[in-house]
C-alpha cells in the first residue's frame, strides 16, 4: 500500500509545492485504515496522538458532542487534513470527530510526526503555512459571523424597539379612547338640543331672511360639530357600525353641494358636480357624507381660498366611482405615506389628524378602495369606489 500513498499525497492540495522527496519522506511515515460509519476517531478533550488524512470518505466535527448544546462545525471529504493542531501545539483536542461514511484514512502517528518534522523543513514550512491560512480563514469567518450577527441584533433591536413603541402607543390611544367615548357621548346631546332648536326657529315664519341666515350657520356650525365628535367617536371606538340604507344618489349629491358651497363661500373657489351617474344605491349616507365633507375640507385648506374643487360620479363595472379633485398644492411622497396615520396632519389650518384615517376606515367599510393621486403643485385627486348594492 504505501507504493500507492505518494500517488495520493502528490494530489493533495496541501503539499503541492513541496518536491517528490519530500512527499516520499512523508509516505514513509504513513499507515492507513478503513473505519466503519458512526466510528468516533476521537473526543473533545482527548490527548493528541495521531494525525490524518482522508483518503476515501466524510467525517464530521462536533463540539460538545452528545450534548443539548452540540454543533456540528464542518464535513470533510477527501484530501482534507486534520488532527494536526492538538499535535502542534500539545493540547487536548478541541472537538470530536466522527466518521460520517466508511472512510479509509492515513494516520500518522505522534512521534512520527514529530520526527516528519524535524527532519524535513520544508514539511514543516508547508504545515506552518497551512495553519496559518486556516487561522486567517478562521479569523475571517468569526469577523463576518459577528458582523452578520451584528446587523441581526442591531435589526432586532429595531424591530423590538418599534414594537415597544408601538405597544405604547396602541396603550395610550386605548386610554384616551375610553375616557374620548365617555366624554363625546355627554357632548353629544347639548348638539342635538341646539340643533333642534335651531330647526325650530328656522319654521318660524316670523322672522327676517337675515337672522334665518345667521340661524342656518349656527346649525351648519353644529352640526360640523356633532360630525367631529362622531368621527372621534368612531375612533375611539375602533370600528365603524354602518347603517346601510338604500339611498337617493341624486339627493345625496345635492345636499352635499349645499354643504360644500357653504363651507367654501369665504373663497374665490370654483365648485364643479359632475352627476354621470345618479341612480339609487345602497350605503351608510351619514358616514359617506363624513367622508366626502373631510375631503372637502382637505381641497378647501390646500386650495389656500382659490382654485377648482371638482366632484363627479361614475358607475364603472359593477361600482360606484366617487372622484374628488382639485388643484391646490398637492402633497408629496413624504406626507402620503403618513396621512393614513392618526393624529398626524401637514395643513397649516390644523385638524384633529383623524380625517383620512375616518375615510379609510368608512370606505373600507363599506368594502370600498380608495386611490389617492397627488403631487406637489399638481394638486390632489381621489378616488373612492364602492360595490354597488
């Protein structure tokens, strides 16, 4: 067999710059054995007596070998040399190794290989070589391990860090929704009673055209107010109830050019209906109404008293089309990406933050989409549609 030995190591990557004397030098020292699968060359912790090299097979390397926290660090196959360091440095072992396959080794043993040193320098330049490119591996491997667990932990720590926030924040708006939903439904009634009186002075045929007029925009005012309330109302309680009634679209588009027209009339805006559509259908007019009126008070703030504000209906497929346009200054990516969020506005004329989020919450609903067009200075179109009933 050793005939056959300086065949194999001259293929061996690892001694491939050393001269054919040398590799017979080390041939000489060779034994070889075949070892069954399973078979446990040697422990973590042993006393170093022995060095290999693979001829035909796998082992596998384990630290803390049958144990709950056991790793296996590597497989190697053919060519692959160890067992040399625990010799080297004459230390135990530093992990276990086992066969993973019938496997034919060469062993060299530990004086043998001590001597293979001493009297070859070349030897022992290539296998100094050899362990220090395997430390500069090792080393590079342990760098990037820890940079890549670096950037899992700091991604963790993010992720952590954001659902602490969040879990504060969902714990705060529970707070202030429960003590917002006693609060509203108290404020509530006081608005019904001066809406209702103010329906009541408005039968008065007694009075003059100018108080009608004032007494019309104490009710408008009223009830914008009783609409904010609902819609923190709706918040608070974190789910919209709809009140599904089959309703006159005709009707429903009049009544809230009326509102809109009031609102806007401080401006120089322009107000367009376009009616393409204007059958009967079936939602919760209330709370479409909320919505058209917080959209339109988003074109009112962003036309800035002056522009277009465009509304028109469409029935497309099997939906109802509600596009809301106008031309004021558009918003940009930054505060897209944040309008769905609570209490968050970017109008100059303020707000409770909650508009968009009652839209979509309404829309989606009704199980609706909403679609929002808008670039700066380009101004804002949106579109709602709804499944017709």
């Amino acid at each position: 067999m050793k005939d056959n030995f300086f065949d194999f190591l001259r293929e061996i990557p690892f001694f491939e710059e050393l001269s054919d004397d040398d590799i017979h030098s080390i041939s000489k020292y060779c034994t070889d054995s075949i070892f069954p699968p399973g078979y446990i060359l040697f422990y973590e912790e042993d006393p170093a007596d022995m060095f290999y090299i693979i001829m035909k097979g796998e082992v596998e390397v384990w630290k803390a070998y049958n144990t709950e926290d056991a790793d296996m660090l590597a497989v190697h196959g053919n060519g692959k040399l160890f067992g040399e360091m625990a010799l080297i440095d004459n230390l135990p072992r530093s992990a276990t190794v086992k066969t993973k396959t019938e496997t034919q080794l060469l062993q060299i043993g530990e004086r043998d290989f001590q001597n293979m040193i001493r009297e070859n320098s070349s030897v022992a330049f290539s296998i100094v070589r050899s362990l220090s490119s395997m430390v500069r591996k090792s080393n590079e491997t342990f760098l990037e391990d820890l940079k890549e667990r670096n950037v899992e932990l700091e991604k963790a720590n993010n992720e952590l860090k954001t659902a602490h926030e969040e879990l504060i924040k969902k714990e705060r708006l529970s707070n202030l929704g429960k003590f917002s939903s006693m609060i509203l439904h108290d404020l509530r009634n006081p608005i019904s009673t001066v809406k209702a009186y103010t329906d009541m002075l408005l039968m008065d045929s007694s009075i003059t055209d100018k108080t009608k007029k004032y007494i019309s925009n104490i009710k408008f005012e009223t009830e914008r107010i009783n609409s904010l309330a609902g819609e923190l109302l709706d918040y608070s309680r974190g789910d919209i109830r709809l009140e599904m009634k089959i309703i006159d679209l005709n009707s429903f588009l009049s009544d809230l050019e009326a509102s809109v027209r009031r609102r806007f009339s401080a401006g120089n805006i322009s107000i367009i209906f376009n009616t393409n559509f204007n059958d009967h259908v079936v939602f919760d007019s209330e709370r479409m109404m909320r919505v058209m009126m917080n959209l339109a008070e988003n074109a009112r703030k962003a036309l800035g008293g002056k522009g277009t504000f465009t509304v028109w209906t469409d029935k497309i497929d099997h939906s109802l089309m509600f596009t809301i346009e106008d031309d004021g200054e558009g918003m940009s990516k930054d505060i897209q990406k944040h309008i769905f969020e609570p209490f968050y506005s970017s109008s100059r004329g303020g707000g409770t933050g909650l508009g968009m989020v009652i839209v979509k919450n309404i829309v989606e609903a009704h199980e609706g989409d909403l679609e929002i067009i808008s670039s700066p200075g380009k101004g804002t179109k949106i579109k709602i549609s709804l499944p017709l009933r």
